[in-house]
C-alpha cells in the first residue's frame, strides 16, 4: 500500500511524540484541512485508536478562554496548537486562562513556526503550571510528520529549541553558497536532510520536475528544507525561520524570526511579524507589524522606545524602519500568519494578494492596507 509510510510515520510519531496512551483525550487544534489536520487530527490518532478532539473556529470567538474552556470541559490530556495563537491568547491577559481547570493537561506541544521563549515560557507557566513538558515540533506539508522535536521525559528542555531529530531522521547544516556539511557546533547554516525518511513526499501532482527542483537540486544529494537553523554547542537544533524569510539591509543578512522575537519581548507587545521591503538606501529595510498588549495605547513615543529595544537586544543594523500598529494580524483559521500578504502590503503591492478566502478574519486584511506605513 503506497500511504503504510505514511500512515505509519504518522501514528508512530503521534504516538511516541506525544506520549499517548489508551484512554487519553488528545486535542490538535489545527484546521482539518491543513497538513497538521491530515497527520494529526485525522490519520496518526485513528490508527492508533485515540479520542480525538476536532475544533471548528478560533480561539478568541466568543472570548480568548475558548481554548482553555474546552480543555477544561473535555478533561484534555495533550494538547497541540501554533505559537500564533498562543501569542495572541497571552497578549489578552491572564484572566482568561484563571478562570478554568486544566488540571488534566499532561503534555503541551506547539507546530507551525519558531516558538519565541517569552511565549514559551508562559505556555509553561501558565497553561502547563510547570508540569507539562512542551514539544516543540519542526516538520512541513512535504515531510508527512515531525522530523525533529523533543520528546516528553527523554531530555531537559530549552525555549524555543525544536531539540532532537526524530527516529532515523539525519539532519545536516550546510554552508548556504557552498553546500559544504557543516560539523562544528556551535553553528548556523541551512537545514537539510541526508537521507529519507517513512512519511516524505515522492512528487508533485502532475509536476515531478517541480518537485524535483523545489527539494533537490539546490543542493544535490540532500532534500532541502527551505528553512534555516543554528546548532548549540549541545548538539540541539533551533529553527531560525524559513530562508526566504532573510532581509539583506546593508549587505548584512538578519533573520526576521530574530527580530520578531526581540519584539514581544518587550512587555508591551503582544504578537510581532517581520517583513522586508524595498529601501532606497539599504536594498531592504525592516518593516514590522505590531499587535499590542490588551489596555496598551500606541503612540509615537513607543514606536520609539520599540526601536530602541530592537537596537539593545540585537544591534543597530536591526533597528525597525517601519512599524506599523496591527489590531490583527492575516491568520488561518489554525493560527498561522499568511506572511506573504504582510509583504504585499509592505510592498504598496496589495492589489495581488491572492486567496484570502481561507483567512480567519479577512476584515484585518482591509485594516492593514488602510493604515499601511510605507504609503
């Protein structure tokens, strides 16, 4: 049967990933019909004949407590979401959360992006009351399920670090321009993989040259991943974002995973997305979006104090050029930022945004233009 790799991948890192056991009440709470929908809300908890939990809507409707209502009157064991939705959940206050038992959470996990540790650590605190482990899952559409992520009880957890590959699975760092193996640590480079693994993709639809070219020419002999990583001196993997999402300003190349971070560190903002735009001076300037803390008021004179925060936590080479002040940001329904309608705009090209059909609120989109910062 062609799908038994996947179909196996798929169980078995549910499984093992999430450490389920009979009887657990398991809740993803992606849309069934992205990738996280498919691997594990639908086929890796079936095959393995878990309590399921699927979720129609988003998690501040009809007030940001949804999530944790739900958790509470299910009686949730692992439960699975996007470090988007925990932002904005954070960034509406604690309230929320307090006024419901999640006594019955074992494990915590967290898929889509880079989970910054601020929102870490809160996940931790406050929703995992210090006894969850959290798994921070690193895997794509492409790769059918998780290719790195700790696993509960086996390692001391880091913030934000996706950790360990997974059962068989070879990641490599290479050098961007030369496709050299990188072996010293501490590093940082383009993830790649060395060899397949049970749940890869084999083709595109109709378009094998496509795929072929997408994942394997770059740099031949690898499945490229399209993401970039650094490596700690502890031989742990942290995921920098995707290697498309690097600005060049000034000739120096800056993550913009990294800058969002430093952004809601600071105590006043909530959620922050990082974009580059055409600069007349520099090839690419840093244009951010940021949501704010509930009850917190924007002014210029934050605008200010943001860069200046941006400049102390990284450097002045990062220092934002454009903030733009976002009640909302352009999110799928599962809580992922659909990053190439925050470039259009940045871009003054919003005319050809694309699709926004499958948007949770497609009304942000509309704000964002109107109050664009580089008109």
């Amino acid at each position: 049967c062609r799908s038994g790799g996947y179909l196996v991948y798929a169980a078995l890192t549910h499984e093992v990933v999430f450490d389920y056991h009979d009887g657990d009440v398991y809740w993803c709470t992606a849309d069934v019909g992205w990738v996280t929908g498919h691997s594990y809300i639908v086929y890796g908890p079936l095959a393995n004949g878990a309590t399921t939990l699927m979720f129609e809507g988003v998690p501040t409707y009809p007030d940001a407590s949804r999530f944790w209502e739900v958790c509470d009157k299910h009686k949730v064991n692992q439960f699975y979401t996007a470090p988007t939705a925990l932002r904005a959940l954070m960034g509406q206050g604690d309230g929320f959360v307090d006024k419901c038992d999640l006594s019955s959470l074992k494990l915590l996990g967290t898929v889509g992006e880079p989970i910054n540790p601020e929102a870490w650590n809160w996940y931790n605190d406050k929703i995992g009351k210090g006894k969850c482990p959290i798994v921070d899952t690193w895997w794509q559409t492409e790769t059918g399920g998780h290719l790195m992520t700790p696993l509960p009880g086996a390692h001391a957890l880091k913030p934000g670090s996706a950790m360990k590959p997974f059962f068989g699975v070879k990641p490599v760092v290479l050098e961007p321009s030369s496709g050299e193996e990188i072996h010293d640590v501490p590093t940082e480079g383009v993830l790649a993989i060395a060899d397949s693994w049970p749940g890869q993709m084999r083709t595109v639809w109709g378009d094998h040259e496509r795929f072929e070219q997408t994942y394997f020419q770059q740099y031949k002999g690898y499945y490229f991943s399209g993401d970039g990583c650094r490596v700690d001196e502890g031989g742990d993997y942290w995921i920098t974002g995707r290697v498309d999402d690097v600005i060049n300003v000034s000739g120096h190349r800056m993550g913009t995973a990294e800058v969002e971070s430093a952004l809601v560190a600071h105590a006043k903002v909530a959620e922050a997305a990082v974009v580059g735009y055409p600069h007349p001076v520099k090839g690419q300037g840093i244009y951010c979006y940021v949501t704010l803390m509930n009850e917190v008021e924007p002014s210029e004179e934050l605008k200010k104090e943001l860069r200046t925060w941006v400049r102390t936590e990284i450097g002045p080479i990062a220092s934002p050029d454009l903030i733009q002040w976002a009640p909302g940001l352009p999110k799928t329904r599962s809580g992922k930022i659909m990053r190439r309608i925050l470039r259009k705009i940045a871009e003054n090209d919003y005319g050809a945004l694309g699709d926004t059909s499958t948007l949770a609120d497609p009304s942000v989109v509309d704000d964002l233009i109107e109050n664009r910062a580089n008109k």
